[in-house]
C-alpha cells in the first residue's frame, strides 16, 4: 500500500521519477469567479495535492461537484481530463482499449496499417493525464454507477502511477502525477481498500447564505426582493415532508432564469411560497407525484384560509 506521511522519503510508489508535483508546480485553490468554494472544500482540495492522493467528493446532485473539477483546472492553469462513467464502463477503459476486430477485418483487406499493432490501440484519460507534458487534472466523475469492483481495478493502477500495455510490451508511467478528483452520488458504497486512499469531502448543500453568493455569480444584476422571494420558496420546498426529489442548485438557477426572462414579480412569489404551487414549477418539481402533492397543499391552504 502506498503511503505518503510528510516528505518525499516516505513516498512508496512506483511511478516515473518527475511523477509528483515539484514546490514550483504547488499551487493553493483559492475558488475561482465563478465557482464558490466554501472553505472546508477549498482545504480539502489542497490537502489531497499536498498528499498526492485522489480526493473523492460525495453530495446530492447539482452540488457542483464535476464543476469542481474543471474550475481546480483552470484555476491552477492545468489541462483537464475528463472520464464519465456508466454502468457499463470497466477499468481498462480508462487506461486503453485494443480494437483487435478492426485489427482482423484490416489484415484481411490487406491493410498495411497491422503492421503497427498502435494503430488500433486507443488511450483513455488515465493515460492521457499520465503522459501529459504538464500537471493536469484528472476527473474520475461518478464512479458509483460502475460495478462495485470498479475502484479496486484501479487501486493498482492510482497507487504506482503506472500500468503495462501487455499488447505492445510496455509501461506507461506518469510523468507528472495528476490531480485526480473523484466524484460519487453515493448510488453504493464504495469498498474499503478504495477509501483508504483517498482523502475524502462531502459537499453539504448551500445554506442560503451562500446560495444567495452562488446567485450571484450567475446573475450579477438580479434585484435584492426576487433574491429573496425565490430562495424563500426555494428552501420551503426543500423542507417539505414527503418530497420525492428535493430541487438542486442547478434547478434553482435554471428557475431564477425563468423568473428574469418573465419578469415575474416577486409579490406573485411571496404567494407561492404558502398557496400556490410555485410559478414556472417545472424547474424545480421533475416528477408528477411531487406536482400532484404541491397541488394538494395549495389547495388545503386555501380552503383554510377562505
């Protein structure tokens, strides 16, 4: 097992020698323009580089976490390799994947391309972040929709910074250790020997403080009254009993889009928040029982108020 524990003396991995960050490449990530980092998360991020482990990242969808990943790239001026996983996904994608039926169908045509076996080998982002001329950032984005045997099949593979092409004879080694930022929707548990090696955040969804920042970010010029009006109806959905699918931040932005391009007033929303189903629901509800139990709700509401 790999371990890091202060100095580069303690480091047992196995990788090219020029594969961890020099002080020189050490950089802090401090948030960007457009993302809002709180500062837990911020500390979480550098202390995963100072540690040179991946830093896996939990929390509800549309927390930010693959946005993470492309702002710690950009913010520390580092390219940025992207590998979504599906169900279907196994580990040797993300190193290289050998196309030997093209390979046949090439050699039967008489194709001089069989000749060299590396035309018909494809690199994945692992080796694409391995032999990158600079430090990047590799995104490892919800690895929990994978078989639950997914992450062991890389522990080898992210422990020594290297794997072996067993169709051309050879090792790919890093030679410069990337940033490798995980992300997880907690669909299943991920095992043990996995997390040993990471370090670990979960992402806690904004309080309205800092959602009303995220806000912000994305409409600079949006007036105090709808701010408040839309996240007061935004939070009292969340908080309701029984609600299937909880809104997120990036349904609640695209709402406050919806909202500006109406102009809807903001008194029409301090209604909503008690005897309506919200203006433009659609943003936020995204399954009919939600909408038929809002429905409900306003119409108790107003038979006890009438």
């Amino acid at each position: 097992m790999a371990r890091l524990i202060g100095g580069r003396g303690c480091i047992t991995f196995r990788a090219h020698p020029k594969a961890f960050l020099s002080k020189d490449h050490f950089m802090k990530f401090t948030g960007t323009d457009n993302y809002v980092a709180t500062d837990d998360l911020m500390t979480a991020v550098n202390a995963a580089i100072t540690l040179e482990r991946p830093l896996l990242v939990k929390g509800e969808p549309g927390t930010g976490k693959t946005l993470l990943a492309m702002e710690v790239a950009e913010a520390l001026g580092m390219p940025l390799y992207e590998w979504h996983i599906k169900s279907t996904t196994k580990a040797n994608h993300g190193l290289y994947e050998y196309d030997a039926v093209s390979r046949l169908r090439d050699s039967q045509l008489g194709d001089d391309r069989v000749q060299d076996i590396n035309n018909y080998i494809k690199r994945g982002m692992l080796w694409e972040s391995f032999v990158s001329d600079k430090p990047s950032v590799l995104l490892i984005d919800e690895i929990d929709k994978a078989d639950i045997e997914f992450p062991n099949d890389l522990l080898r593979e992210l422990d020594r910074m290297e794997f072996y092409v067993y169709e051309t004879q050879e090792t790919v080694s890093a030679i410069n250790r990337p940033v490798v930022i995980i992300t997880s929707n907690n669909e299943k548990e991920l095992p043990d020997a996995f997390l040993r090696r990471c370090f670990f955040h979960y992402i806690r969804f904004p309080d309205e403080e800092t959602m009303e920042k995220i806000v912000h970010v994305h409409f600079p010029d949006i007036k105090k009254r709808l701010l408040k009006e839309a996240l007061e109806v935004f939070f009292s959905i969340r908080e309701v009993n029984g609600i299937k699918k909880k809104p997120t931040t990036s349904e609640l932005l695209d709402w406050i889009k919806l909202l500006l391009a109406e102009d809807i007033d903001p008194e029409v929303l301090r209604g909503d928040s008690t005897k309506a189903i919200p203006q433009l629901h659609g943003a936020l509800l995204k399954n009919e029982q939600d909408v038929h139990m809002f429905e409900r709700l306003a119409f108790m509401s107003r038979r006890q108020d009438g």
